[in-house]
C-alpha cells in the first residue's frame, strides 16, 4: 500500500533535479510545527543525498521547537546570502508568505511543497495536496512510499507537524492515513510523549498569571453565541510572558456550550488591536467576517487588525459578529472545502 | 497482520462461552471514557450475536460522554436486578474498582478485560493485556482480528477510549499499533472532530471562572519543583460547576517549567482535603508519595485523602514533598512498569 501513489514519481524527479544544486529550504513567516518539521525532514533527506541543503526563514524558530530541528542547519533570513542558491518552499500556501525580504532574495522559486488548498502553484514545479492535514504528512507519505532514508530527528520533526496541524489530532482534516502515517513515524523512533514534553510542559511560570488575567476578561455576547477575551496592553511584560504564551487562548471562548464563534482581542499598542476569530464549524466562515475587517484566514480560524484601541473597536466587532450570525442563520454563507 | 495474535483464541472461546447466557457488562467507579467506551463495544459486541447483553454501573455516565454510549443500554447498580445475570468487567484493574454494591450483587465474576499491569486476574477468565494504552485498545484490536462486526457507535466510542487514555495522543504508552487501530477505526466511522467536541466543545461559562480561581492560587513549592494550586471550599457551587469540570486542572502546575511533581488540592468538606499528583516522569513515583499520604495510584498520577482542613494539611504535604525528591534525588525510589 502506498499514502500518495499519485505523486511518488513527481517527488523522485524533483529530488533527482536538486542533483548538483545548493538549495535553500524556505518556511512561512512566524513558522509553526508543520513548517519547520517539513523544512527538518527535506533538507535532512537532501543532505543524506549529498545535495547541500540549509534551511531559511525569516523568523526564528520559537523556544518550544528548538530541539525539533535538532543540527539541521536554520538560518536567518538576515544572514543568509542567497547568491546561487535555489529556493524549495514548504507548507507555503501563498509566495507571499515567505515574507518580502526573503521573496526579494528568491525571485524564483524553484519548487513548493504544500496542502493548502488555496495554495496557486506558485512555483517551477509544484507538489500540492489538499487532501493531507499537514505538510509533513505529504512528505512522510513519501518518504515511506519510496523508501527513502527518515532518521529519526525527521521522524520526530514530521510526527510534531502532524501533530500540531491536527490540533493534536482534533481536527476535521484527520483521514486513515494521518493515523498510519503516524504509527510508521513512531516506528522511526518518533515520541508522542517527548512531543507533549516539548509543546506543553515546558511553560513560563508566567503563562499561569497571564491565563488567569485573560480568563477575568471573558465574557458572551450575541446571545451568548460570541464569547471574547481581551489581552490587556502590556500584559505580557507584567507577567514576563511572549506573545507566543497566549497561543490557544481562544480556545477557551470558542469551548464554551451555546458558542459559535471564539474571539481574543490584543491591544498591542495604544490604538491598534488585533482579534483572533475561532468557529465551532466550517460553515460558520469566520474568513469572511475576519476579511470584512481587514484581515482573513481560514473558515474556522481567522484574524485582523484594526487601528482603534480596544474601546473604541469592541462594539464594532460585537455588531459585525452579530449581524455575520444573522446571514449564517439566513443560510446566507457559502460552506468551503478546508484545509488549515 | 494482526494486532492481538495471542489473545484471539481466548477472545473467541469467551465469546462462545457466553452464549445463552445474560450478560452485564460492569465498569469502574466514576466511569471514564476508557471504561464506557469498552462497555459499549463489548455489549453491542454480545447484543450483534443475540446475546442478551447489558452495562451496569455505580455511577452516572459523565454529562461529555451521554452522547457517545448511544442507544447501548446502560442501568444503575441500584436499578438493576443481578439475579440471573453473569458478570464481565472491563477496564477495571482491580475488583474493587466495581464498588462495595455491586460487588455483593456479584460475588462471582465470570471474565475480566483490561490492560492495567496491576489487574491480579480476579476472574474466572482473564484478558489482560498491559502493552496496551487502554482497554478500548485491545477490543478494538481483537474485533479486527477476528472480523467481527464493528458498527459505527462501537467504533467511535473505542475510538475515545483511546483517545482519553492516551492523554489524546500524549503518553509513553503510545506504541505504533494505538495508531493503525486508531485509522482502522476512522475507517469504521469514528470521528476525531466529533470526539473532541464532546470532550472539548461543551464547557459551561462558569468553568472560565472556576479555573480562574484555582489559577489566582497557584505558587511554586520546593525550590520551584512543586507547584500546586488551591480548589477553595464552595468553589464549585460558586461557579455552577461540578468536579468533573475541574479535572485535568493538575495538569496547569505541572506543566511549568522546572517542575518535578504538580498538584492539586481541594477542601471538600470543611476539614477534609483531598489532593491529586502529576508526575513529569514515571521515575518521580508519585504513588509512594500517595500511599505515604493515605492513598495510592500510578507512578505519574495519583491521590489521597486527609482529615485536615487545606490550611493544616499544606505545609505538611509540602514537607512530604521535599522529602520525597530528596530520595528522588538520591536514586533512592525504584522505577517501575506503569500502565494508566
């Protein structure tokens, strides 16, 4: 049996076409679990071919993936020169994502491994596939099918991916083959246990302060349909904490019984805010409300900013949610075919 | 392949064996997912093959997990007449994990399927298999092996079992057959978004407020390798929650970084305390330190109860704390094999 028979030869020629080049392995902006365990995975099967390989992004790897890419070599966008490098993307569902400092280094890219569905082909050769719930599963599916070489630092690396891109195997987009695909990583000497160590049990003592602030501000509104909480300014250097602490908040608005749509709110300077939607279903489209306020995203997770303090913009997010709800329940928003 | 192939002729001769007669299915004392969920399977499993089959339990099935028993027929121990029923437990590591009722409405118990490691084979017939991560596991793996029929109720509710005995996917119990059962029961119909909307989705507004008390409590004992945090007398009434929502708090004090052991403690009744450990490893042996303390459990989670009010009992469990990493410290406590 094989997890994508359809793009076993595609893969086999594009790594016979990095024959002889340097190639530079590009993440999305702020990279997540499933953008750096795919870059893990590429540049170590590429280097095992003995194709010099690094890894680019243009953000730094955050404190709670440091020990996922192990020795694979990560650079900054900022110190990298990228004359006569070519540029491969992963889990990059649009060019733009990889940031304007690093698309002025890579005009060209060469290739772009993705599962966005919305992703445009935007490369000289393109590897999509929508139906995976995560990068690394496309490029585990792969490595399995052909029987190439997965140590055991791209085992752990692309089970983090899965893992993270799954809401730790909560999501919709989980088929057969996610579970399959793990059980073979985990064969491969991948850890579910030291992956929970990695993400959940290594938090700032902070981060409990910093919940509990978050937690007095939650309230419902819209009948109960809409439950926000705020991140006060300056919350985070009063507890000591990161941005990074208060990712997942808005789990706790969108978890609540009776509500639609999660919503956190962060006045992250005097007169700008920034929201984080969260929908219970795809149907729910919280892409079109976060795009009606000057951002987007996905069906069920979206965001924007606004530069209003939060005073200023909580009754317009409260208006905008409610008559949003009014076209849902009107039958009046398009469902969508997903892929976050 | 096959996932239990030394189990499988036990299982069948079992099945045989209790043909013609009528079976009550029997789960632990505060039923978790792991137990409902293996009582489910198991008495759809006898009900598909004209068995008259039904569960029986002390206590309620928990308000997250109604949806997933279905239309499986479940009773009260003190709505059930035992007279002419044969008794089959699952998931219960011991026999008085059924509870004093109904351990005198069944004296005899007939067979017994589990996976705890500590299970000292109670039954006429035993089935215990402690590689498994749960018991969810081993039934699930036996059907499959045996081509027995698996209908979408039974699929789904394994499929949570699995799901909630692993910490959703987290523990060091995880081995790469949890995985392929895990696909093989997707196949079947289990839904991981579904699951974790009953487990997840749900929550009621007043448990924002009650973790926002117990976070307001918690401190760093023991050179920060203790941190524990306070369920106040009255919280739960104060809030309109109940115990079950407080459950995984623990889990908020052991996560932070640097610590060794979490804990939670709550005043129940005025001068009576309980308290629940959570190791980071299975080597910190929380069990002994339980057991010191009038309790007992697993090496990573485990429980007690004191005659003292939480204001008398503190520091002497934060003395018994620092003891106990003192011959942590000092190689002095023996590891063992745990299954949860």
């Amino acid at each position: 049996m094989r997890f994508f028979p359809e793009f076993g030869d595609d893969f086999l020629r594009l790594l016979e076409s990095l024959e002889g080049k340097r190639i530079a392995v590009l993440g999305h902006l702020r990279p997540d679990a499933d953008c750096l365990g795919s870059q893990v995975a590429l540049c170590r099967l590429l280097m095992e071919r003995g194709i010099e390989a690094v890894c680019v992004n243009f953000h730094p790897v955050p404190r709670a993936l440091r020990l996922m890419v192990g020795d694979t070599p990560f650079f900054l966008a900022d110190d990298f020169d990228a004359e006569g490098w070519t540029a491969v993307t992963v889990d990059c569902a649009d060019i733009i994502r990889i940031g304007d400092y690093l698309r002025e280094k890579f005009p060209h890219i060469y290739a772009n491994i993705d599962h966005h569905i919305s992703n445009p082909a935007y490369a000289e050769r393109n590897l999509i596939d929508p139906t995976a719930a995560a990068t690394g599963e496309v490029l585990a599916g792969l490595m399995f099918d052909l029987g190439l070489p997965v140590d055991v630092v791209s085992a752990q690396a692309m089970y983090v991916a899965i893992a993270t891109d799954t809401g730790m195997f909560r999501y919709e987009s989980i088929t057969p083959r996610v579970f399959e695909i793990a059980a073979e990583l985990l064969r491969r000497g991948a850890s579910p246990s030291l992956t929970a160590s990695w993400l959940f049990e290594n938090e700032p003592f902070g981060k409990i302060e910093l919940l509990r602030l978050f937690l007095e501000s939650v309230q419902k509104s819209c009948d109960g349909r809409l439950c926000y909480g705020v991140l006060p300014l300056g919350c985070f250097s009063e507890t000591g904490t990161t941005k990074e602490d208060a990712e997942g908040f808005v789990d706790y608005t969108r978890d609540v019984a009776g509500v639609d749509i999660g919503l956190v709110l962060e006045e992250y300077e005097p007169g700008k805010t920034k929201g984080s939607f969260r929908a219970n279903s795809s149907g729910l489209r919280v892409d079109l409300l976060a795009i009606e306020l000057g951002g987007g995203g996905h069906a069920t997770a979206a965001g924007f900013n606004q530069p209003l303090s939060l005073k200023e913009f909580l009754p317009k997010v409260e208006a905008a949610v409610a008559e949003h709800l009014k076209q849902y329940d009107a039958g009046a928003l398009l469902p969508v075919a997903t892929s976050t």
